[in-house]
C-alpha cells in the first residue's frame, strides 16, 4: 500500500503493474492496460497466432521473451475494450511468482513503452471509462480489505451496485420533484403544482436518506471494526477476559490489585465482528503517578469506545461505584459478571436496565453468549451488509438531507418555485457527488491513491 502523487499522467499511456501481492508466489500476475498492451505485450510473447489475432480471454501458453531470450513459459490472456476490468485493452501475464522474474518482466514491459502504473490507476480508469461507479470503486479496495464475512459482505454487497442503486433511486425520486418545479417555472400561468405531491415527494427522499445515515454507524463498525473497552476496578478479571477473548496469554495477570498499568490494544474477530480491543489498567483512586497515568488512559479508551465490558468480581455484591457508572453509559456497556466458577453473590442481576453476562475468564465459560451479545450490540438492528459503510457517502447524504430541508421550508414560506427548486437541485447534486458524477479532483484522488498498486 504504497501511497503515491495524484494521478495526472495521461489516459493515453499503456500501464503496467504486478497485480498479486509481493513476494514468493506459486503465480505472479502481471497487467497491462492502455491502448498499446497489445503490441508491447507481443513483443515478448510470441504466440501462435500472434497476441494481435490471438482470441478475446483465452489463457495460451508461451516463453516470455527478453532480447529474444525466453526467461519463463507463462500464460497469456488478452481481453480487448471495452469488455476488461478497465474498459480498456487488458493484456494479463500468469508468470511464476518469483521475485526476479516478476522484476524482469516488468523491466521489459516498461522498457518497450509501458508506463509503471499508479496506485489504484487500473480501478481508476475502470470508474473513469464507466465500468464502475465510485462506490463500487471504493467497494474494490474494500473487498481486499475485509477481516471478517460481515464486512465482506457489506462490499461485495456495494460492489455489486447494491449502495449505488439506492443512491440512484432516491436521487430519481427528487428528480420527480424537480420535474413538477420545473414546469410550474416554466407554463406558471397554466400549471398549478399540487403542493401535496410535491411534500410528498421530498418526504419520501428524505426518510429514505434518514434509514440510510441511521445505518452508518453500524456500517461503520462493519468496515472500519468496532472499539471495545475493557474495564473495571483492580483484579475483577479484565486481563484474564482480554486473554480468553484473545486465545493467549497476551497480558499479565496476577492477584496483585493493579496489574496493568498502561492501556494493552489488539484486535480480533468476535463472532464476525472485527473488534479492537482495549483492556485497561483498574480504576481506583491513587497518588501513584504511573496508576494516576494509566487510570486517565483507561478515561480515554472508555470515553472512545463503541462498546464498553464493565467487569466486575461476581463473587463480591454489587459495589455502587460499577452500579453507578453502568447507569451512566447503559446506552453502550454490558455488566460482564465474572468469576462465575466462585459462585455469584444473589444481588447481582437486579438491574433491569443494564445487558447482563455471566463468565468465568478463569474456566473460558459463558464467553459464546458475551461474544453474541457484543456482536448484536455492535451491529445494532437492521441488515449489516446493506448498511452505508463510507464517512465519505454519510456527510453527502446529510448535506443532500439538509438541502430536502431547506427545500420544505421553503414551500411552507411560500418562498419563489425558484428558491425549492434551488435547494432541492442542491440535495440532487450532492447525490451526483457520492456516484462519482461530479465529483472534485482532490477527492478522487484521495480515494485512488489509497489503493494499492495494480489495482
Ligand atoms: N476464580 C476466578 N479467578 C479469576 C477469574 N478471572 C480472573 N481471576 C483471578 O483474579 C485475579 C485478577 O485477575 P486479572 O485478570 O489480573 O484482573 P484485572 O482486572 O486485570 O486486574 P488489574 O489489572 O489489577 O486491574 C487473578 O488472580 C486471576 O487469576 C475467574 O473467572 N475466576
Ligand atoms: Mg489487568
């Protein structure tokens, strides 16, 4: 993932790049896209009949020549535009995946007038040539990207069109709209828009965009994993939790009331869900300098988390100071009852508000229901794979809602057809932005070069 300038060499040029992973490989695949990937690639590969009469995507074998010597027998497939993944003439190279070799064929390409490609230029052209849209765009890189099945999902889901779709259909509903303001401004005297309709309109636009955003932020723990802190006073057992959630022994744990000093992060798959965990060092009050450090960073990770494990000793009765701080952050905590092997005193469990699980991190037990329960809590209610995964696409939509707003005030007031039809252009175009239709350089490129190369 090499991060690169901005993508400003021409269109015209042929590129080159590996497209699998660097390394030792059983294969190494070369690609070539551009108007010349023909002609430059059969100047390597003399196939029988020649690269340029050689059928549309079939694999053939041939002896990739350099200076006339063959350095490889690989497969080649030409797939000519627009029926590539570019839109373009594709030329690929199955090669053995050595690292010379690889080096070699590349060499060659780009010393008989390929261009080494840029970050994400094949996906790039691609998008520019109409083969995707830029949510299916963004969907490629995070296909290769996904952790878990969820998050998977959620991008084959928006590769296949899925976000795109919906963006597209609520955008066709305001264009309902702007075709009624349009001819109210056109024929005002022989037209009378039908306010209702129009309200109507706008509304179904609006609500379709609320579920959207409602979305985000379970997409946003589909795409991005979700922050999960551990905490507790000393010695309830969050280290042992963190190492049975982890499968290792990763942090110390002893009997000694505060073990861990300092914040101990990793990640891991619960139940599909990709989650950082964080366990922390046991609030108490001190005058230690090293705990007073480690308890302000226990704050932080608490304050940031999406999910919160209060841990507490289910051998003692519940003590006020947990009672307390789960009433504070019920919205995003679940009572973790540990040390169920000990017996569990018979005051835990009252409290109706407050998600209740009991383990022993000492004997693994209770962990599958903890691991479903911090999955549903994390993905929340609704369908996960469908649900908006992009910040990028969250702040369009909010502008696109605000300006259906603005749009409904303005018929309330009365305002000139001019004004609605203004705004409710705006929202359109905001729509038009999250497609990739109008979509500002910069943030094309932000989006490009994040990819990596031969993508
Ligand atoms: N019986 C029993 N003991 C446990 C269980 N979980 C943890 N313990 C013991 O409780 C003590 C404290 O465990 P830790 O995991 O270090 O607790 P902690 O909350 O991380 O403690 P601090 O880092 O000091 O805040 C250790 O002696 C553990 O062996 C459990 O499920 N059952
Ligand atoms: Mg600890």
């Amino acid at each position: 993932m090499t991060a690169a300038p901005a993508v400003s060499a021409s269109n015209q040029d042929t590129i080159v790049a590996v497209a699998t992973a660097p390394g030792e490989g059983a294969i190494g695949i070369v690609r070539l896209s551009g108007p010349e990937a023909v002609s430059i690639a059969s100047r390597h590969c003399p196939t029988r009949p020649p690269l340029e009469k050689l059928e549309d995507r079939r694999l053939t074998l041939c002896s990739f020549a350099i200076d006339q010597q063959p350095v490889d027998d690989l497969l080649v497939v030409v797939m000519r535009a627009p029926r590539s993944y570019t839109g373009e003439d594709t030329v690929e190279l199955h090669a053995h995946g050595g690292r010379a070799l690889i080096a070699q064929i590349l060499g060659a390409l780009e010393s008989t007038g390929a261009r080494q490609a840029d970050p994400g230029e094949f996906t790039r052209r691609a998008f520019m040539n109409g083969k995707l849209d830029l949510t299916q765009a963004e969907a490629v890189m995070d296909l290769i990207q996904a952790r878990t099945d969820i998050s998977l999902k959620a991008a084959y889901f928006q590769l296949r069109g899925g976000q795109k779709d919906r963006f597209e259909h609520i955008r066709s509903t305001l264009r309902q709209a702007l075709v009624l303001l349009e001819a109210q401004l056109d024929f005002s005297e022989d037209v009378d828009v039908d306010n209702r309709v129009l309200r109507g309109t706008l509304e179904e636009a609006r609500q379709a965009i609320t579920d959207q955003l409602h979305s985000y932020a379970t997409g946003k723990r589909v795409r991005e994993g979700a922050r999960v802190a551990l905490c507790g006073q000393p010695n309830v057992g969050k280290s042992s939790l963190l190492n049975a959630l982890l499968q290792e022994e990763r942090a110390i744990v002893t009997h000694v009331a505060g073990t861990t000093r300092d914040t101990i992060v990793e990640s891991v798959n619960l139940d599909g869900v990709s989650v950082t965990l964080t366990d922390t060092a046991g609030l108490r009050a001190t005058e230690d300098p090293i705990e007073r450090e480690g308890n302000r960073r226990s704050e932080l990770a608490i304050s940031s988390a999406d999910l919160i494990l209060r841990v507490v000793d289910g051998h003692h009765p519940p003590d006020p100071v947990d009672l307390e701080f789960l009433e504070a952050h019920q919205d995003r905590s679940i009572l973790v009852v540990n040390k169920e092997d000990l017996g569990v005193d018979s005051s835990w469990g009252e409290s109706p508000h407050v998600q209740e699980v009991r383990i022993s991190a000492r004997d693994r037990t209770g962990l599958d229901e903890l691991r479903s329960l911090v999955r549903a809590r994390c993905l929340g209610e609704g369908n996960p794979v469908e649900a908006i995964t992009h910040e990028r696409h969250a702040v369009l939509l909010e502008q696109s809602c605000a300006a259906i707003q603005r749009a409904v005030q303005a018929l309330s007031d009365e305002a000139p057809w001019e004004i609605v039809s203004l705004e409710v252009r705006e929202s359109t175009s905001a729509l038009d932005r999250i497609l990739g239709e109008t979509t500002p350089q910069d943030t094309l490129d932000s989006i490009f070069t994040s990819f990596c190369i031969g993508k």
